[in-house]
C-alpha cells in the first residue's frame, strides 16, 4: 500500500493566509517589531516626561521666575498708587542702569543687557515721558550720554522705597538669617554669570 508522505505542520499566524511566503513573514515580523519599538519609544518618553514634571517645581530657574513676577506686580501696583501711570516696569532695567553722572548709550546697553536697538526704542519713550534726557558727547560725536531727570531721579528713590518694603515682605516670610544667606548665594551666582553688574 502506498503511503502519501505527511506535509509539514506550519504554524501561521490568524492575519496571514496559508500560502503566505517568508518574505511575508520577515515582513510581518519587522512590522511587530516596529510597532514595538513605537511603543517602547512612547513609555519611555512618558516616563521622562513625568520625571520632568516630578522636579519641575523645584527647579530654581522657575523659584526665580515666580519672585521676579511677584515683586513685578508689587512694584508696578505701588508707583501706580503714587502717580507713575506713565511708566512701564520693564524699563526699569535701563532707569536702574543710568549713573547720577550720566550713562554713555553704548555702556547702558551693556549694564541693562539689551540690544542698542532696543535700547534705543526704551530711551525714546523714557524721554518723551520725561524721566530722563540726553545730550551729546563732548569727545565723541557718535555717542549719546543719557541723564535722569528730576522726575527720573524722584523714580528711582521712590522705587527703592518700595525694594525695601518688599525685601522686608519676604524677609518676614523666611527670616533675616535665610534672607541673609539667600542674598549671598544670589550675589555669588551673580559675580560669575554676570560680573559687570555687581557693584563692589
């Protein structure tokens, strides 16, 4: 009696059909494993990502952020209150930065950290809001020497006040001996990432 020799068992998977080829399979596989990657690829990503948000409100760039805002919106609500409605906060940075003798426009850029462009545009307003003035310099026909006014002069002393009392604000919050180290940590940050602005 003639026996018809068994045909191989293959094994395949549901979505295949019966004739599929090893190039099919090959082709199946490295979609399996890509799709694999794909998912690996994104609980990795969210696990950084968590891992981001579990720190994120320790970070000290943001802890800065926060008490810069703060302090923004304390200062801006107080020279409101005494009249500089005229004023806007984020030219503070070139009101601080001009000396009693006058400033040179090139070294204000410098000490405010902006641009000569955009240093230009701020002194425009500033000086046509009379908070400050300038004149020619004596030596140098190219450079501009920028004054505060009386009323810029009133500015700065009426926000140092206001600094104080602010200071004094979180002062009370942390206490002097933590206020006190806080200030020498930031001084010392300072000196190095930014020595030009540290006044010895």
């Amino acid at each position: 009696m003639h026996t018809r020799p068994k045909q191989p068992v293959v094994f395949r998977h549901p979505a295949l059909p019966l004739t599929s080829k090893p190039t099919i399979w090959v082709t199946y596989y490295l979609r399996m494993q890509s799709l694999n990657n794909c998912y690996m690829t994104t609980s990795t990503l969210d696990q950084q990502l968590q891992e981001i948000v579990a720190v994120r409100p320790r970070l000290l760039i943001r802890l800065l952020s926060i008490v810069k805002k703060d302090f923004d919106a304390r200062l801006t609500e107080k020279l409101q209150q005494a009249g500089y409605k005229d004023f806007k906060i984020g030219d503070m940075v070139l009101i601080v930065n001009i000396s009693p003798e006058g400033t040179i426009n090139n070294e204000l850029a410098k000490k405010a950290r902006i641009t000569k462009q955009a240093m230009s545009k701020v002194v425009k307003n500033l000086e046509a809001t009379g908070y400050i003035y300038t004149r020619k310099h004596e030596t140098d026909n190219r450079a501009t020497v920028i004054f505060l006014s009386d009323k810029g002069k009133q500015l700065v002393i009426d926000t140092s006040a206001v600094v104080h009392e602010v200071q004094g604000y979180y002062t009370s919050i942390i206490g002097e001996e933590d206020a006190a180290v806080l200030r020498d940590i930031l001084f010392r940050l300072v000196e190095v990432i930014f020595p030009t602005s540290v006044e010895k």
